[in-house]
C-alpha cells in the first residue's frame, strides 16, 4: 500500500493549507481541517479521489468551516476532539490522547495538545513519519494562546518535540516567513536560524510553499521549542503576540 500527501492552498486571509492524505490504490482520500468544502470536491474531482474520511484537529472555523456541505454530499466518518464536541457537532467519532484508529491499514495515534485550544489534537502516523499538527506546531512557530495556558501548550509542544527527528510537519498556515522574521528577533545569532530564514524568503519569492518541516528542523530554528523552561516559553510567546 502506498500512500500520498496532497495540498490545497485556500489562499485565504489566514493562508489555510488543507491537507489530503490519499491511498493511491484505491484513490481513497482523507481531508484534514476542510476550510471550503468546493475547494475539496474541486480537488477530488480534477484528481479522482474518493473522500472516504474527515480529521479534524480543533474547532476554529477555518478548520471545519467546508465540514457540513461535504457531509451533505457524502456519507463518511468524522474523527475529531471529544473535548470539542460541543463545539463540533458533526464529530462522528471523537478522540483522545492516545487514541488510535485506522485508514486502511494505517494507523493514526492521536496525541491531545491542549494550549492553541483547550481540546486541540494532532495526527501522527508513524509508518509514514508524518504529523498533521494544525495549528499546534508551525514551522518556526506555534500557535496563540486562545484559551490554554503557557504551560499547557509548553507541555503540548515538549510532547511533539519527542517524536522522532525524521517527522515532516503538515501544519495549517503559511505563516513560516513572519514566523522565520521573529525567530531571526528572538536568536540573531543562530546559524540555523538565518539560513532557513534565507531559504524561505526565496520559497517565498517564487511562490512556493514551505511545508513540510520537520521536528529536527525545528528543535534547530523554532524559538518556541528551544524555550527551556515554561516561563521562558510564556516571554517568548508575549514577544511574538506583540512582534
């Protein structure tokens, strides 16, 4: 079985990124965080793909706002936070911490990263080293504090930190420029740092997308992850919000 990772640039204010996962045998398809349901059943169509399920990761309108006009059109599973089921009432299957489940014979483990959202949940498939982590784990970034605390989200980021170095990191946004700019703020002096600020600023230029990162990549240039103690995380965190 193989399996392939597609992208549709919503080309929104918030710069969306929907991230389809596809078993190329079957042309079965699962999306992740559907902005505009018409953007997905474009793709699906133009690619002939079958969109067999839903992964949500929390319940910002970005991230679910295409979920109800393609369950009107099709009859699939809808994974997602059971912490947000109140907030997402179209969760067919709700998730939590350590939850697994399958999409053909690949298994999905979810991990709860409280902090962006209080019920915000990841997708890590180890088989393929891929995370989707919403708007968790940014490149360079992380993401606000909505309704979670600094040392929610510290906690939530040192559990992503732990995966192996060799992951590639599917967030939601493109936001890794701004991100790359504050991170330059915060380390001037690192090396890694100004590389991939460089590297990005042409990705950029060209119009191209900076995504997938990678855990390693970020435990090198990501000011959030490089935070050694939650305090540091928290003034770092104030820093950016204000940058």
């Amino acid at each position: 079985m193989t399996f392939k990772i597609h992208v549709i640039e919503v080309k929104n204010q918030l710069q969306n990124y929907i991230w389809l996962l596809e078993e190329t045998n079957s042309r079965d398809v699962v999306v992740i965080d559907p902005t505009e349901a018409h953007l997905v059943e474009e793709y699906c169509q133009k690619n002939q793909l079958n969109l067999s399920q839903i992964w949500l990761t929390h319940w910002h309108k970005d991230h679910i706002g295409g979920v109800p006009d393609l369950l009107s059109n099709h009859q699939i599973p809808v994974y997602g936070p059971r912490e947000e089921l109140s907030k997402i009432h179209v969760i067919s299957h709700p998730l939590q911490h350590d939850d697994h489940f399958q999409f053909h014979h690949l298994k999905i483990e979810v991990i709860a990263v409280p902090g962006h959202t209080l019920g915000h949940i990841v997708y890590f498939i180890d088989k393929l080293e891929t995370l989707f982590s919403g708007d968790t784990l940014f490149a360079m970034g992380c993401g606000r504090l909505f309704e979670g605390t600094a040392t929610q989200m510290y906690h939530s980021l040192n559990r992503l930190a732990a995966l192996p170095p060799q992951t590639k990191v599917y967030c939601t946004h493109e936001y890794t420029l701004a991100n790359a700019q504050f991170a330059l703020h915060v380390e001037p002096d690192n090396l890694a740092i100004q590389n991939r600020a460089q590297h990005i600023q042409l990705l950029r230029d060209r119009g191209e997308i900076t995504l997938p990162s990678s855990i390693e990549l970020e435990l090198e240039t990501n000011p959030f992850l490089r935070a050694e103690s939650v305090e540091d995380f928290a003034k770092i965190r104030q820093l950016k919000d204000n940058f």
